[in-house]
C-alpha cells in the first residue's frame, strides 16, 4: 500500500476517530497545547491538520473571545465531523493542505499543530508554508508521537498484527503516527524551513486509559488508516483482526479496564524578527 493512503481519513473513519482515538489518546496533550498557547498575547491563530478538532474545541474554551481561531485540515469528512462535534464559540474551519496555505503572509500570532506534521509528505515545506504566515515573533507550537516503542497500545496491536500477516505485515502505525519521533531530524526541518532551533522541545509522557481491551483495539483498527491496510491484505479481516488485537491487549495489561502509556514531543519555535 503507498504511503499517500497513510493520510486517508474517510468514510466511517472521521466517527471512530473522534469516538475512540480522540479520548484515548489525543485529550490529554489537547489540553496541554491549549495552556500553552494560552500564555501569549494572541489576536488571530491557526491550527493546521485539525482533525476532528480536539484541540481546537479546547482553545475556544481557553482563548479569549477576541481571538479568532482557524481551523484547517486537508480531509474534508475530519473537517465535517469537527463541525458537527462543535465548539464552544464559532471558529473558522477551512479545508487547506498545510503544504499550500490559503492565508497571507504575516496573517497569524501563532500556528497549532496536534499531531499532524508526521503526515506531511514534505515536511520541510510545510514548515515553510507556517513560517510564511506568522508575523514576526509569532510561534509555531506542535507536537508529535515519540517512537512506537513508547506508546504501548500502538507497539502491542502493531506485534500482533505482524503475526496475523506475516508475510505483509502493517506498518502504517511505526511508519506514520510514530515515524518523526528523532529530534535532529525535526530540528533539521526546521531549520530547512527557515526557522532557527525550538525554544522547548519537551518529551511528555500520559496514560492510556480505556475501559476494556476492545477500545484500543477499535480505536487503532477502525479509526486510524491501519484500517485500510488491514482491509487491504484481507477485505473481510477487520473483525478478525480487532479481536486479535483485543485479546493481545488483554494479554498485555488484563481483562478489566486497561492502561498503558503514551509518549510525545511538544515543540515550541519563534519566527525571528529578522528572518
């Protein structure tokens, strides 16, 4: 399967997202983003590969109403179910692909990203493309996923699926969600991109948690493009892979309520006045 797929949220795949992954997984470093850019004096935001809008509902409830928040994603059905998910006050939501952005240049204080620069198919473009937007002294804060060996639901469906598919096994979880996690390659972007090196690079560690082992199976089976590649190798395997993931959960952390970690990077970096 080509690595264009690993950027494909479509179909059911927006609703599973926002039911199981966003809560499993996504809640805690929403909220950590939020407090973070809520320490500058802000007029106009952007948040770039949305999704289904975790962070952005977060910093309607945080910002002052005198920010204006916007809001993009390249998949237009993440954008329709962050719509209808709602936010506490109304944001912009606009679709754009980050590589390309619709806005002038030096239109924004601060550009927001959860999660997304790992799908960027040019990063460092992308980089370019947020530099170009932010005003002087403006800050680009994102974060990304630390390696899948630190993330322990990922890292144990991933060792599962490779024994129900061992001739192909899915990657899309180590290659995509969890495959930008080296700091001097993240730093090289940037700096390709014109930015110098962050201001806070920050590795951050949360729990998991889920009330059974059928939820992480769900949320990584059904609401992440690992989907596509399972239903890729076998159009009628997605149940039959779920349940081996479910019970290679239960196996791993029990049969009640399960926890595990999860780990990140939180990058945090100024356009120089000068640059």
């Amino acid at each position: 399967m080509g690595h264009a797929a690993d950027a494909s949220f479509a179909g059911s795949l927006p609703a599973f997202y926002q039911h199981y992954i966003v809560p499993l997984i996504f809640e805690p470093y929403a909220a950590d983003l939020a407090r973070r850019l809520a320490r500058r004096p802000l007029r106009r935001v952007l948040e770039i590969a949305a999704g289904t809008g975790v962070v952005t509902r977060r910093l309607a409830s945080v910002l002052p109403q005198s920010v204006a928040i916007v809001a993009t994603d390249l998949n237009p059905a993440m954008l329709e179910q962050a719509a209808a998910t709602g936010t506490s006050r109304p944001v912009e939501w606009r679709q754009a692909d980050a590589s390309l952005l619709p806005f002038a240049d030096q239109s924004f204080d601060a550009v927001v990203c959860q999660f997304g620069a790992m799908f960027f198919p040019d990063k460092a473009r992308a980089f370019a493309e947020v530099r170009r937007v932010l005003r002087p002294g403006g800050l680009f804060l994102f974060n990304v996923w630390d390696r899948i060996e630190d993330n322990d639901f990922a890292d144990v469906i991933t060792a599962e699926l490779a024994t129900l598919y061992p001739d192909d096994p899915p990657r899309f979880l180590t290659r995509t969600p969890h495959g930008y996690a080296d700091r001097a390659a993240i730093e090289r972007d940037l700096l390709a991109a014109g930015f110098g090196r962050p201001l806070e690079f920050v590795t951050l560690a949360e729990p998991s948690r889920a009330d059974s082992a059928d939820i992480p199976a769900l949320a990584y089976c059904h609401g992440t493009p690992l989907r596509n590649e399972i239903e890729a190798r076998d159009p009628q395997g997605l149940a039959r892979a779920t349940a081996r993931a479910t019970e290679a959960i239960r196996r791993r952390f029990g049969a009640g309520a399960v926890e595990g970690k999860v780990q990140a990077h939180v990058i945090a970096v100024e356009k120089r006045f000068r640059s």
